[in-house]
C-alpha cells in the first residue's frame, strides 16, 4: 500500500506541471484568420513542408505539382486530394468514403479545428501523399501544426516534473538498499507460478511448431518481396517484415519478454540439424569437451573475434543501406535468403551458433535491449550451480543439447547474452533453471567497451532514423536516394556521417561527459566506470524512440496490411474482399501522444537507472549530483529535442 501511494504521488509530481502548463497555452490563442497557402508536391516532398496556423484559421489552400500526380492526404480533417500536372483544378475526395462524389475546385478552404474535446487536444497532423510517385513514396509527408500546442506544452511541463522527482531522489537519497535493484526470489519464479509454463518451455515439440510457423513467415516474405509487386506500400513482404515484425520485435518482444525472438527465429534452424542430425532428443556420445555428438567441423570462433564489433559493422552496413531494403521489396528479400544461407554454411565450420552469437545484426539490437525486458532467465539455487562440475547447461547432458549461445546459467549476472533457447531448462539434471519476472529496465551500465559501443551506436541510430523516415524535410532525404535519383556523391556523405556519428562522435561525447562528470565531481571512480554506466544509462531512453519510431510504421499501413494479404503478389488476387479497401490510418491523432509518452518514460527511466549506478558508492550527495549532470543533461537535451520533433 505505501508503495503505491508513493508512485501516485510520483504520478502526480510529473503529471501537474503538464496539466498546468498545458491549461496555461489555452489563454495564448489568437483570433481566426484568413491564411493563403500555395502547396507544391514533388518527388518525395511538399512545400511547405510544415503549415502552422492558430486554432479556427481558415485556410485557403491551392496545390500544384513538379512532375507526377500527387495528393495532400489528411485524415484527421477527412480529405485527400488528388493532385494532377494537366489541370489546375483539384479533386477532394473523403477520406471516410472515397466513392462519394469529388469536389472539383481550384482552392480548398480548411477550418484548422478539430470536433469537440480534440479541437484542445490534437495539435499536430501529417499530411501524406496517397498516390504512389516512385520508390520513395512513403516518405513524402508534411505536417501541420495548430496552435496553441497543447501536446507540445503538456510534454515539457511533465519534463520538468520529471527533473524535479529526479533531484528529489538525489537530495532525498538514503544510504540503503532501498534504490538497488533485488535479486530474483522465488516469488518472482515464473515456473513456479505457472507450471504451464514450464511445461510449454521444455516442450521441444511446442517450439518446433514455433520455428517452423516463423519459417514460413520468412518464406512467405522471401517469396513475395521477390516475385511479387516491386511497389512497397503494396507488397506484403516488405509489409510484414518492415512494418508487423519490426513493431513486434521493438515495441513488445524485446521489452517484456528479452530475446524470446531468439526462441522461435528460423535463421539458425537449417544450421542446428546440420550439427545435431536430429531436431529432438540429443544423440549419445562427445565431441570435444560437450557431453553431445555434434556434425561439422565444429571450430572454436576466433578469439580476436569473440565480441560485438563484427555484428555491430553488419548491423551499421544494413543499416546505411535501410532505405533500399524497404523500398526496393526484391532486395529486401535477397538479403533475407542471404541471412538464412549464411548461418546455415557457417554452422558446418563453427561450433554452437556462431552467427548468433558474433554476426546477426538482429542481436545487435535485441541483446543490448533485452537488458530492459521483465523476464530473465537464471538458476533457481546458485549453491547448486556451484557445486555443478559437469554444467549441464552449458556443455550438455542425455536430455539437453549443450548452450548454443556457450553460457553457464550459473554465472549468468546480466542478460543480454542469453537466447532464451530453452535448452538449458532440458540439459540441466537438478531442474535448476527457471524465468524469473522483474521490473522494467533493471540493469544498469554496460559490461565491456563493446558493449558500450553497441549501445551507443543503435541509441545514436535510433535518433537518425527517427528524422531521415519520420521527419518532413525532403532535403535530408535526397540524401539517401540512390533509388531513382542515383545520388551516390550524397548518400556516400551520408553513409559517412552515419558511421562516424555511431562509431565516433557519440561515443566521443559520452567519453567527455564522463570525464567532465569525473573532474566534476572529483570522484575516486575511473573514467572508464563512469563511461560503461553512462552508456547502459541511455538504453531506456533510445528503446524509447526506437518504439517511437516503429509505432507510425505499423500504425499508418495498418489497411495496406489487410489489402496486401488479400493479395499478397500484387497480381489483381483478393482472397478475403479486402484487396481494395480505402486506406485508412489506425487512430492517428493520437500518434503524437503515444510518441511523447514513450519519449517522458524513456527520459525518466534512463534518469533513474543512472541514479541507481551509484547507489552504493561511497560518495556525497553534493558529489552525487555533480557526477550525474552531465549525462543527464544529454540525456534531458535528447529528450527535448526529441519532443520537439514528434510533438512540434
């Protein structure tokens, strides 16, 4: 009970400032008027690109276009309008039902309210273009702002109560285990709880069916981004892969449930029988120092090799190249094939999952991440574990093939590692291994330079993404287009600034912050302490955007999603009657809301975990504080700027 009275107050620490802020801007409005505003729509933009305006403006607008047909798609007011290069007259269509009877004008006149309580909360609209004009179609977006922005001034009045509760637990601190972060108990034993769950983990036949359902995901995608229309809003493939796994991946596998993508994943399944010869029970016998016999040459992994960079210059490469995965549907499948193929050559030379554990870009994210998630895979006695000489777990017994990731669930501290196989719950003799719950972002720092890169790299690329693909400058993205444009003299430039921003400039400005926090506070700490906790401070703040950035991809191609697998080819096919819906957006006025919500959350988590590192340092409140501004004004600076860019 007094732990939820203290969050309720907590709640309302942050959440007043906003609503008195947000109360406040309702006193700041301007009288209607008239506004004029010509929009040119080209290839992939529109100017403007932004249209401000007061709440109840009338706003007159007339359209021209640069080269194709376009359209000013804006559902919130339930317009589309059809752009053509042969006539200066327009038709407006109705979002809502577009077979009624167009307009046919040559200026629209747009009342910039929206209907009831919406007209004080929605502030911010996207206006997109509804005809496709080329690969990069889907980028070509605009927005509009009303003011007073409501949204805009109830996010930065929460900010501010978010500060004002972090320095509440920095001057109100006690020197106790209250802040540290508990290890597991039996309480928080899953298995325990659920049996069910047990059961379903041991399973290999549930987790066959799994593999084999996600292999025919990736069979299906493979096959429709390569076959199918090369026109991406429309091709499933890319629909499923870009829009339907990546929300799942980012926004709820990887943050409640760690790397349970890495239980079902198809990508190391060809590779496993390979070595295995079988997909069941272990067969009898040794190789090398594991209680299974195992096929392949089975070679120990480079030691030079054995951490994170390689797969983090793999996930920078696919990275640099994103744009052309998503619109160019056919590579997008090849690369697929080729992830497939890969681990599956390198499984007959190397032992276990090598390509999971040192290449697979996909871990490049969801291992840093996972160190958020409410579940953790451990040992139910560490006494037990102790006294272990055989770990099972990690080199295999007759029930249970031996860790494909190497790692003894004794000596398991941290999660980023494990990929909650389930094997380990199989192998082990003692039935000592279970999933515990826990809170949300419950690990602090980072372990090694690695690491720390790593993370630095996808929180740095978490922001670049957000303003290349949701962002209403068509400048940025000239360039990225190699597509139709062929601008390799700017997409090179861009690949650099890429690269040098996660590998160099990020990590530069978290090493001097460090130090500075160092000479600050004129701690005994290291710069290298405080460097490896700095970088593990900014995972829940960049998990945060990245979900903020994977909320529109979903949530705007919900109805291509339905058209698509009605026909998935694109070949004129409509196998459920929903090949030619209208395109309608899932609940976009509220968009802005839920990317600034994740953004607040994210600020404070990273906040607090920060907080939490020096918990049990022996250092003072004033040394304390002095240690944790400089990191934490990037990481209030980040969170400003990126309410700014969702909100405003």
């Amino acid at each position: 009970m007094h732990k939820l009275k203290r969050t309720f107050e907590n709640f309302l620490i942050v959440v007043m400032p906003g609503l008195m802020l947000a109360i406040l801007v309702q006193f700041f409005t301007h009288a209607p008027v008239d506004r004029y505003i010509h929009i040119t729509s080209f290839r992939y933009g529109k100017e403007p690109s932004v249209i401000r305006c007061n709440r109840g403006d009338r706003l007159h607008l007339t359209f021209s276009t640069d080269d194709t047909a376009h359209s000013f798609f804006l559902e919130e007011f339930d317009i589309d309008i059809k752009v053509s290069p042969s006539r200066e007259e327009v038709e407006v269509f109705k979002t809502s039902n577009p077979t009624d009877k167009q307009l046919v004008t040559k200026e629209y006149i747009l009342t910039a309210k929206h209907p009831g309580i919406y007209n004080y909360i929605v502030s911010r609209s996207n206006y997109r273009c509804h005809v496709w004009c080329g690969p990069m179609h889907a980028f070509e977006q605009g927005k509009i702002i009303i003011l007073p922005n409501t949204l805009l001034a109830f996010s930065l009045g929460c900010l501010a109560g978010i500060i004002l509760l972090w320095l509440f637990g920095i001057f109100g601190r006690k020197k106790s285990t209250e802040e540290s972060v508990p290890k597991p108990t039996s309480k928080d034993d899953l298995f325990l709880r659920f049996p069910f769950l047990k059961k379903m983990a041991r399973s290999r036949w549930l987790q066959a069916t799994l593999i084999l359902l996600s292999m025919i995901m990736i069979y299906v995608v493979i096959l429709t981004s390569v076959f199918g229309t090369q026109m991406s809003g429309r091709n499933l493939g890319v629909l499923l892969m870009w829009a339907v796994w990546l929300f799942l991946l980012v926004a709820i596998l990887t943050p409640f449930m760690g790397r349970i993508w890495c239980t079902i994943c198809p990508l190391p399944f060809f590779g496993d029988l390979i070595q295995r010869q079988t997909l069941f029970t272990p067969l009898k016998g040794r190789t090398k120092s594991y209680n299974n016999k195992f096929s392949g040459f089975f070679l120990k992994w480079p030691k030079k090799l054995d951490n994170n960079w390689l797969k983090l210059f793999v996930f920078l490469a696919l990275a640099t190249f994103s744009t052309t995965l998503v619109a160019k549907p056919r590579v997008s499948g090849l690369v697929l094939l080729g992830l497939l193929l890969v681990p599956t050559a390198m499984s007959i030379v190397w032992e276990l999952r090598a390509f999971c554990r040192y290449v697979c870009p996909v871990s490049v994210f969801i291992g840093p991440f996972s160190r958020m998630s409410t579940v953790v895979l451990g040992s139910k006695s560490q006494e037990r574990c102790d006294t272990c000489k055989p770990h099972y777990c990690e080199k295999g017994s007759p029930k249970g093939w031996a860790c494909p990731y190497g790692i003894n669930v004794g000596k398991i501290d941290e999660n980023p590692d494990c990929g909650l196989c389930m094997e380990c719950t199989r192998s082990c003799l003692y039935d000592n291994v279970t999933i515990y719950k826990r809170p949300l972002a419950s690990e602090l720092g980072t372990r090694n330079l690695s690491e720390a890169w790593m993370t630095l790299a996808i929180y740095t690329i978490s922001i670049v993404y957000s303003i290349l693909y949701l962002g209403h400058w068509p400048i940025v993205r000239d360039y990225i287009n190699i597509l139709d444009k062929q601008n390799w003299d700017l997409f090179g430039l861009y690949a650099i600034i890429l690269w040098m921003l996660a590998l160099v400039v990020t990590p530069a400005l978290v090493y001097l912050l460090s130090l500075g926090a160092k000479k600050l506070s004129r701690s005994s700490l290291s710069v290298k302490e405080i460097f490896m906790a700095s970088s593990g401070a900014l995972l829940p703040l960049g998990l945060m955007i990245w979900i903020a950035f994977v909320v529109p991809m979903l949530f705007v191609n919900v109805t291509f999603i339905e058209q698509s697998f009605s026909d998935p080819f694109g070949w004129g096919w409509d196998f459920f009657g929903t090949a030619n819906i209208p395109w309608h957006q899932f609940i976009p006025r509220f968009i802005p809301w839920i990317q600034a919500a994740l953004i607040l959350s994210g600020a404070w988590l990273s906040l607090r975990n920060y907080r939490r590192s020096w918990n049990h340092s022996d250092i003072t409140t004033k040394q304390l504080f002095r240690l944790l501004l400089p990191i934490s004004l990037l990481v209030i600076v980040t969170a400003v700027g990126m309410l700014l860019f969702f909100t405003n």
